[in-house]
DNA sequence: CATGAATGAGGGTTCATTCAT
DNA sequence: AATGAATGAACCCTCATTCAT
C-alpha cells in the first residue's frame, strides 16, 4: 500500500515534470517548432520515457488544456462566487484571470497561441474551457439584469465576446510587451470600460 | 504599351497566384503544417518555381503581411477619414474590419493565428500592422475627447487594447463557429458597448 | 569489464561500419557525386542513423582525415624511427607509404583526391597531416645533412615537394591503371632516384 | 562570305566567354559547387546560351581540357625542340611548365583537380594530355640515354612519374601558398635535383 | 518502468536543363 | 541566335516514434 502511494507519487511526478517541461519549450518556440527531444531533456528524463505518459507529442498539449488550464479556470467560479453583486463578480473575475496569467506566463502563452489555431490541436479541451468561462460570463450578466446593474437590451453573445476578447487583448499585449509590468494593476480599469464604456456622459446629468 | 501591361499582369500572376494560393493553404492546415509542394500543386506550379518569387517558405508569409493586410489596413484610414465625428470614426472603422475579414476568410484566419504565435515568423510585419491600427484608434479617441464626447480620464492605451481585443474576438468566435452568420452585422451593437458599457444607468436620467 | 569492452566495441562500430562504408562509397564516385542515402545503404543502417554519428556529410569526410590518415601518418614516424641512417630512413618511409596505399586502396583515393582540391572540405585536418609529413622529410634531410650522405647545399622545401610529389604520383599512377600491379615494388627504385638522381656519372670517376 | 566570318568570330566569342568565365568559377568553387547560373552570369549571357555551345556542363570540362590545356600542352614541345642537349630539354620543358602554369592560375587550378579525380569527368582529354606529357619525357630520356648523360639502367616509366609528380607538387605547393611567390624560380633547382640527386658525392672525385 | 539508439518518412531547397518567345 | 522563366528530380537533414535491453 505504501509502495502503491509511492509509486503514484512517483507517476505523478513524471507526468507533471514533462507537462511543466513541455509548457516551458512550447511557450518559447511554439508547439511545432518544439521537439520532444528538448522536452524530453528539459523535464530530464529519457525521449522515450515520454511515450509511456503520453500517448504522441499532441496529446502532450492535450493533457494541458485538460490539467493546467482546466484547474485555472476551475478557481475562476470559486473566485466569482465570492462576490455578491454583478459588477463585483466581473472584477473579481477579471482579476483573477490576470493574476494567474501573470503568474504562469508560460501557461498563458502556449493558452493563446493555441486558443487562436485554425486547427486546434486540442479542440475538444478548448471548446470545453471556452465554454465554462462564456458561462460564467452569462451568468453574470444574467444576474446584473435581474439586480438592475446590466441593460437589459443587449446580445449576452456579444457581451461574452466583448469581454473575453477585451481580456485576451490586455494579456496579448503584455506577452508581447519589451519590458515587463504589473498585468493586474489593468483589471479594474478594463471592468471600468465594460460597465461605463468610453462615453463622456453629460455632467449636469452625472 | 500594351506588351508591358501584359508583361506586368503576367508577372503579377504568378506572385499572386501563389501568394493567394498559400493564404489558402496556410488558412486550412496552418503554417507549419502547409507544405511547399502543396501551395505549389495548388498554386498550379511547379515546387520550383515558388523560389523565384519568394526567398523561402517563410518569406511567403512575411509577403503575406506586407501586401494583403498592409492593403486592408490601409483603407481603414480611408474609412476613417469619410467621418466627421469620433463614435461614426469608429463605426466605420469597425464595420470596415469586419467588412474586409469577411470577405476574407482566409485572410482572416491566418492573420488571427499568426498574430497570436510567439515567435512570429513575421513579426516585424505584424508590429508595423499593429501599430498603424493602435494609432488609428489614438487618434479617434482623442479626437473624440476634444470634441467632448470621449471622456478625458481614461487610459488610452488601454482602450487601445479593449477595442482591439473585442474587435479580434468577434472576428476570432466567427471563424470558429459551426454555421456561418454575418459578421459585420456584429459592428454597430460592438461599438455601441464601447461606447455606453453594459451598465444600467438611471432610468430617470436616461 | 567485458560488457565495457563490448559497448566500445559496438559503438565503435556503427561509427567505423559507417566511416568505412563512406570511404568506399567516396572512392568510387567522389565526395559529391556520393549520397549520404547511398553511404547507409552500403554500411547497413538508415539515413538517419548516420547523423547520429556525424554532424553532416562533410563531417564524414573530415573524420575520415581525423581517424584513418592520422593513423597511418603516425605509422610512419615509427616505421622512419627503426632506421639509423637518411637513405635507409627515407626507403622506410617510401616503402611503409606505398605498403600503406597498396594495402587501403579507397583511402588512397579519397586522400589523392582531396588533398587536390581548391576548396577543400577538410582543410584543417590535410593541412595538419601534410605538415606531419613534411617535418618527417626535414627530419631526415637535415640529419642525413649532419652524417653527411647529403648535400648541404639544398633548399630543403623544395626536396619536400620534389620527394612528396614523386611519391604522389606513382600512387597516382597506380590508382589511374587499367591493370593491377604492386605498388610497393616501386619504393626503392624510387628512393635510389631521389638519392642519386638520374644523371650518368663518369665511370673512371665512379 | 565577310557575314559567315563575322558569325564565326561572334560564335567563337561566345563560346570562348563562356569558357573563360566557366574556369575561373570553377578554379574558385569547384566543379560540383559551381552553378550553370553563376558561369552564365561570369560570362554575360543567359543561362540557356551555355547550351548552344555545350552540349551540358560537364561538357564545359571537356572542352576546357580540349581547347585551353592541348594549346599549352602543345607549346611544351616546340620549347623542347629549342633546346639540343637532354638537361637541357628537361630545363625547358620545366620552366615552361611552371611559366605557363603561373601565367594560368586558374587553369592550373581546375587542372590539378580534375587530374586527380577519380571519376574524371574528362577521362579521355586528360588522358590524352597526360600521354603526350609523358611521351615528351620518355622522348627526352632516351635522347640523354644515348648522349650519355643519363644512367642507362633507369626504369622509364618510374623518372616520368617521378618528374611529373615533382612538378605537380610544387605547382599544388604554389596554388595553396598563403602568400604568392615566383613559382617559375623553381624550375632549374627542381630540375638539378632530378639529373642530380639529394646525395652528398666525395669531395675528392667532386 | 526507463532508456536512448535506431529508424525512415517527409519536407525545404537547389539547380541542370528545356522551350516558348 | 539568345533569352530566362519554368520545371521537377534529387538530395540533405530533421524528428516523432519504436523497441530491444
């Protein structure tokens, strides 16, 4: 029994130190670009021992989408159900996003690179997350129209994209960027832009 | 005169052919995945011949971004300029984004993958693309908070970004979707929530 | 120990059974009218396995420089340090080169024909080997100087050459000839041409 | 008739444009590194006009061992009928060689290398040429033999490889040469080393 | 379980040669 | 005669995957 626990351990630390090698090689050379004989020297072990976790070199990236990502997004809905009301959720939501891509740049990376394929090599995997964030995002609109914080006239499909796409663009850019900064420090004015829009409303009014 | 406009158009073909050719086939399997003997086949010339047109594979890619997109982007300015005030600047430019990718799928789809990639094998291409854009969008916004109807505490390289990215992710949840629909129909209620948000604002004001 | 031995053994050859193979392979057809396809086929393993063992095509002939001249030219140090006097270690030296040829006649090839190259594929290694040889000349000649069996008055970089050369082409000859014949044969009538020259001296002198 | 003359000079002048540049690209880079485009380029004309006067590349080589070669070749003879005595002739025939090799960098070059080949692209040329350099020497011996003034119990056919192979190596010598010396002053030491020998004679007979 | 040597299919690229103009 | 765009066979090399140890 002890050896079983042992060996598990053991499996589970061979798999998650390839998973973490490979994510760290994809994140700077790109899936294609990548071997799995430099994944295999990154995560020290031999090339071959690769195939005994995995079934080929895609299903690597598949493995991802389903361990590493799946469990960010999980405390996605943890984090929202901590707040009370609609515009809090947002930020909370927003927040964290940015908070753990900021803290797994390399996640975040092979994320959006791969998310942006035609064809996805993980599809299944990224349709499902895809998914679980534009539900979390109906729901929270869903609930700041009931509360009166959201208009009620809009296409919740539109909202969704308008919100991911606006996330997603924060984050390219600081992926992209020269020299590095604080990616959270954007949550709460981009949650700002969502609610109020870019608008000068009238002040006599205001 | 007539032989050098022939010469010229004929010159033209086959550059074009199998730059169009290759769109075509970048779009479908992405760059990696697209072979040179493909874009040839489907170019409808020999393997060789694709050398005496471009440097390499990758060059075709780079050709790609200077005349497709540098062609797109530029008649957004066009489109621009035809407007007067900052929220019709921006209609315009956004119906003219989503104008332009519809009727080019393919177009579309590589240019969103490979703007997403990390080691872009265009990447100075794509920054000087990037640019043009985010200056673009500088200009409406700060037109628009002379004008009075843009508000002047905001951050503007962040609406950079969350114009951008909702734009992008429209554009991105269109080419993944199962059935067809039209896209620039997404335009004006896109911009409507750049402009107002999605907050309920006070019925009595309002 | 014997399981030491073995694995040397086994790993030396793939990476002889490869050389070897090339070398033949080289003799017959020349460095690039030869296919790494073919040098696998004719040592029994795949294409791929030959860049295990050598970085590149050309890699193959430099080692061949490294390994199997560097042998035999150390071979003839020996051979020249088991005579006493110049003319007996010049014959030594003449004899144990023609045995050494006669007996890898593709190695004679090989050598013959990039060492006659312009852009030579192994440059640093010929130069290196060509310099061991033309020591061991200057070695002799300045001791035969010493004992006085030869003339002082001589530029001794020609006799180099003039030695070198003559030597080069009656194995130059031999590889060139329709028929087979003993190579070795020809060393000390050789030797006696260089010695003496080819001139009649006067007989009631003589 | 003037028009059929003035044709043939053209025609002449092409193919000898063609066969110059052809020599100086292949004395630079080899046979096999050395492109039709780059010979086409050196010479002036279109790719194609190589192949109305040559019958494909290879047949460059011939022709260059044809035309270039057997016209110095063949000045050898007429330098060795001025001369009368046996040493003499030798002494001629050398300082034309190394003369006409010095002037011919280039030709000397791709002579050296293809005459070392194995697969001689131009067998039967450089045969030829190699027959007629040996006959010369054969011719020169046997007049010395019955002069007098060389040794009667020589093996002919080993002082032409001798002579020939001593020669070749002070021009392949003079080729690699870091830096650019007369090679013509090597002529008469050269060929005092082959009437005479490396032998210290007795200074009481001397 | 783990290894890593071996495999061989596949792809980018070059270049001698052709042929319509 | 001259051109040079087009061809496509051929080659070097890479790398995902396998399997004997």
């Amino acid at each position: 029994m002890v050896k079983s626990a042992t060996n598990r351990v053991e499996k589970n630390n061979k798999y998650h130190q390839i998973l973490e090698a490979a994510i760290k090689v994809f994140a700077r050379q790109g899936f294609h670009q990548s071997t799995v004989a430099q994944i295999a020297k990154k995560a020290g072990v031999a090339d071959g021992t690769i195939y005994l976790y995995f079934k080929n070199k895609n299903d690597i990236l598949v493995q991802f989408f389903n361990y590493k990502t799946k469990e960010v997004f999980g405390s996605f809905r943890t984090e929202v159900d901590r707040a009370d009301t609609c515009p809090n959720k947002l930020r909370y939501l927003v927040r964290r996003h940015l908070e753990e891509f900021q803290l797994n740049r390399e996640m975040a990376i092979v994320y959006q690179v791969e998310t942006h394929q035609n064809s996805r090599l993980a599809e299944a995997q990224i349709r499902e997350m895809s998914q679980m964030y534009r539900d979390l995002i109906s729901e929270i609109i869903e609930q700041g129209q009931q509360e009166g914080s959201i208009r009620k006239d809009l296409y919740v499909g539109l909202v969704k994209r308008f919100i991911i796409g606006a996330v997603d663009e924060v984050i390219n850019t600081w992926l992209h960027a020269e020299e590095d900064y604080d990616l959270v420090s954007m949550a709460d004015p981009l949650v700002e832009l969502f609610i109020k829009g870019i608008e000068q409303r009238d002040k006599t009014i205001d």
